[in-house]
C-alpha cells in the first residue's frame, strides 16, 4: 500500500499546479479573475494567454534577479513588469475580436497584480532554479487557464446560448449565469467537486490496494 | 464647491454599496480570504487599503488628466496608474520606516499587500473610465476601500460561524466561504434594485 500511495503522491506531483494543488481551485489566487473574467471563452482564453504572458516570465525573472531586487521593491517591480508586458501583449490578444477589451473591462489590466504571479515568485520561484520556477509558472499558468476556460464555456452555453460568439442549441437560457454572484457559487461548487474528487481517487487508491492484499492472502 | 461636494458623497456611497468591491466586482476575493482569519489583520487591511486608494486616486486623477491630454490608449493609462499606486505605496513605506520603524516591521506585510491588490488598482481604473472629477475620484476611492472593509467584516462573521456550522467534508474551507460571498452578493444586488435577467 505505501507504494501505491507513493506512486499516487508522485502523480500529484507531476501535476501539481495543473490538477493537484490548483492554484485557483485549491490555492483561492486569481479569484476576481475567474469569477469576473469567465463570461466567454473568448475572454477566457485572452486571460489565458495574459497569464501565461505574465507569469512565466516574471517567474523566471524573479528565480535570477530576485534576490538582487531590495525586498521592499520586489512586488513592486514585477508588477510594473507585468502591466508592461500586457502592454505589448494587449496587441495580439486584440486581434482574437474587436470587443474583446470591452467585454474584459477593468479584468485584463487587474492581471497584473494577480495573485499567482505575487504568490509563486514570493514563495517559490526565490528559491527555485530558473527551469524549475518557468516549469512552474507554466503549469500554474495551465491550471489556471483550464479551470478558467471550463467555466467560461459552461456560463456562456448557459447564460447566453453560444459558445464564442456562435449560438448553439440550448434547453435553457439563464442569463443570471453571467452575474457576480453565480460566479462565486459556481467557483464554490467547483473547488468542492475538485476537493471531493481529490478525495474519491485517494480513498479509491487504498481500497483497491487493500482489496489485491486480501486476494493474494 | 457644494456640487463637489455632492458629487464626493455620493460616490463615495456608491462605491460602498452600490458598488462594492468585493460583492458586486469580486475585486480582493484572494486577499479577503487569505486574510479575513483575524479581527486585527482584517482591520489593518481594510484601513491600509483605505489610505492607499485615498491617496492614489489623488495622483491617478491628475495622471488620468494628463495622459488623456497626451492621446495614450487605455492600456498605457493603466500603467501609469500601477505607477502611482507604487509610488505612493514607496512613500508611505518610507514614511513609516522614518517616523515608526518599530511598526512598520510589523505592518510592511499587510501594508504590501494592501497596496497592490485588486481593489486599489480596480478603483481607479474604474474612476478613470467614467472619467470622475477630482472630488467623484476620491470620494470613490475612499468609498472603495470603506465598502471593502465593511464586506471583508461580513465575510470574518460568516467564516467564523460556518466553521461552527456541520458543513460537508468537501465543502469546508474555501468552497463554502465562496457560496456565502455568492449568497451576499446576490442578496445586495437585490437589495439596491436590481433585478435578475430573464
């Protein structure tokens, strides 16, 4: 049984920050984000490459340069760094529609002071190599993105009848899908169903294990 | 002047109410739940916010005036706002570390992660967009940082009794603090009128 559950433990690992330890599911960071942010998947994915755009640099950059950054000036500089680089960013993301920044509203800009990117670089990407805290970066970005894509596309099928833009068949059109307070309910019932699968595989894992001892007994 | 005056009140009570940050925007939903676990660091949060969106907004209006004046586009302009909330929170760390530097080893924490946060940097984009006079940007920044503390109390009030409360296994800790902001916010934006879309 300790085998399988370090087998289990290592799979966890390999995933941590894309399904195990999710940081918007488990950790609660980026929650304004993907609360407000997750209307369209068109916004979700324009977040997605904002996130991915901002946080793996500035993971790398914190694992180098961090240490010779003044404490005090350190938050301050990768935020400055990364409203920046959604400056530059902001072109392409433009390009995926032309209403794009209207929809997002004041969520692309708040990017910038997320807190993966403060959260990750203060407590890991210090004292991590610079491959490791960009492997990092990438798969916070990849649980981030996929936990913000998956709530996008349900509240826009729900709460609009389309999915990017386009209308799809639908049983039900609820437009209060879209407003603040379905989101947090809905991030809510989403951090527990991850709990609770996180949970079910563990328990199923020691069970299985237990079942194999006794048949070989 | 009495226009002003107005315009200052009743921003301010929007931003408190109407439009709250945490409940109607989800703005500092991270923070205010990292950090609603004590009394004394959800005050000190809420008041630090307080003073940071005051005084930012200060200095963002006079930015926002300028950098409408030279042309630049709404991303830009954001910047230029991250850098006056820098800026003033660099002051005020200094400020401390001269004045009281026995209290700001104690508070540089609360004091850094009030500053750049959501809410500080959400107010004044949002101020900038509706292009608010001088007295409607402060009076909606500090309505922002009263309304967010005032939200953050009800969140520490409602934690504490769900975590007397027989919640489910899997709904303990974050998930069910996220359904009772839910709950909240869909009954304040009942409360100030609305009406959910059919």
């Amino acid at each position: 049984m300790k085998k399988s559950l370090k087998n289990y433990r290592e799979a966890m690992s390999r995933t941590r920050g894309i399904f195990a330890q999710n940081p918007v599911l488990i950790g609660g960071l980026a929650l304004p984000i993907a609360i407000m942010g997750t209307t369209s998947l068109m916004n979700a994915v324009a977040l997605s490459i904002a996130a991915f755009a901002t946080i793996v640099p500035l993971m790398l950059v914190a694992s180098t340069a961090g240490k010779y950054i003044p404490l005090n000036l350190r938050r301050t500089c990768y935020v400055l760094l990364a409203a920046a680089i959604l400056c530059g960013v902001s072109y392409p993301i433009g390009k995926i529609s032309p209403g794009i920044f209207d929809s997002l509203g004041i969520y692309y800009s708040l990017m910038a002071v997320n807190t993966i990117l403060l959260y990750r670089t203060e407590t890991y990407a210090h004292h991590a190599s610079p491959l490791a805290a960009v492997v990092d970066g990438l798969r916070n970005s990849l649980g981030f993105s996929l936990v913000i894509c998956v709530m996008a596309i349900l509240r826009e099928v729900v709460g609009k009848g389309t999915l990017w833009g386009r209308p799809v068949q639908t049983a039900i059109v609820l437009p209060s899908v879209l407003l603040p307070f379905f989101g947090f309910i809905f991030l809510g019932m989403c951090c527990a169903g991850a709990k609770g699968l996180s949970h079910l595989m563990k328990s199923r894992l020691i069970r299985d294990k237990l079942r194999g001892n006794m048949q070989g007994e | 002047m009495l226009n002003s005056i107005l315009t200052f009140v009743a921003l301010t009570f929007t931003a408190m109410v109407v439009e709250n940050a945490l409940f109607s925007r989800a703005l500092a939903t991270s923070k205010a739940l990292i950090l609603v676990r004590s009394k004394k660091e959800l005050f000190l949060f809420g008041g630090s916010v307080t003073v940071m969106t005051t005084l930012s907004s200060l200095l963002s209006w006079v930015a926002n005036y300028f950098t409408r004046q030279l042309g630049w586009n709404f991303q830009l302009r954001a910047v230029a706002f991250l850098c006056c909330i820098c800026v003033v929170y660099q002051v005020l760390c200094a400020a401390m570390v001269l004045k009281w530097p026995k209290e700001y080893e104690q508070l540089k924490d609360i004091l850094s992660l009030s500053a750049l946060n959501s809410a500080v940097f959400g107010s004044l984009i949002i101020s900038s967009m509706q292009n608010y006079s001088l007295a409607g940007t402060i009076g909606y920044g500090l309505g922002t940082g009263i309304g967010l503390t005032i939200s953050l109390i009800l969140v520490y009030v409602g934690r504490k009794n769900l975590a007397m409360s027989n919640v489910p296994k899997v709904f303990k800790g974050l998930p069910i603090v996220l359904i009772y902001i839910g709950i909240l916010s869909l009954a304040i934006y009942g409360l100030i009128g609305h009406q959910l879309p059919s």
